[in-house]
C-alpha cells in the first residue's frame, strides 16, 4: 500500500543528483555517457579536470588502468 507518488514532472529534466545516487548532488558530468554523478562516482582517468568519466565509462575507456 505504499504511494509513492513524489515526482509528478518528468525525471529527465529535473536529474540534478548523481545518477547512481539520486540524493548525493551530483558534482561532474560524464564526457561519455553525458550522465551526472557525485564525487564518488566520477574519475578523472587522464588527470584533466574537465574530462570526467563515470566509473563504467571509464573502464570502458580503459582510463583508470595502472600501467
Ligand atoms: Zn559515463
Ligand atoms: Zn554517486
């Protein structure tokens, strides 16, 4: 019986927190996918602030692997 009626508008245009977290304020936005992500979910594979990637992007991209 639970109503969980809270968000009426559209969750696209609204999608201000990280995507895997809808409560934490999302801090950077994805180079790749274009998604929105706090601090925790985000890296910065090649050390430039405005390239940041999300954690699945990245290892796509193969950014975070040590050589
Ligand atoms: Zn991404
Ligand atoms: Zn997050």
């Amino acid at each position: 019986m639970s109503v969980m009626t809270i968000d009426t508008r559209p969750a696209r245009d609204i999608h201000i927190g990280c995507h895997r977290h809808p409560f934490e304020p999302a801090t950077a936005a994805c180079e790749r996918c274009h998604t929105v992500h706090c601090s925790d979910c985000v890296v910065f594979p090649f050390r430039t602030r405005n390239k940041a990637l999300c954690i699945p992007c990245a290892l796509i991209a193969g950014g975070i692997r040590r050589r």
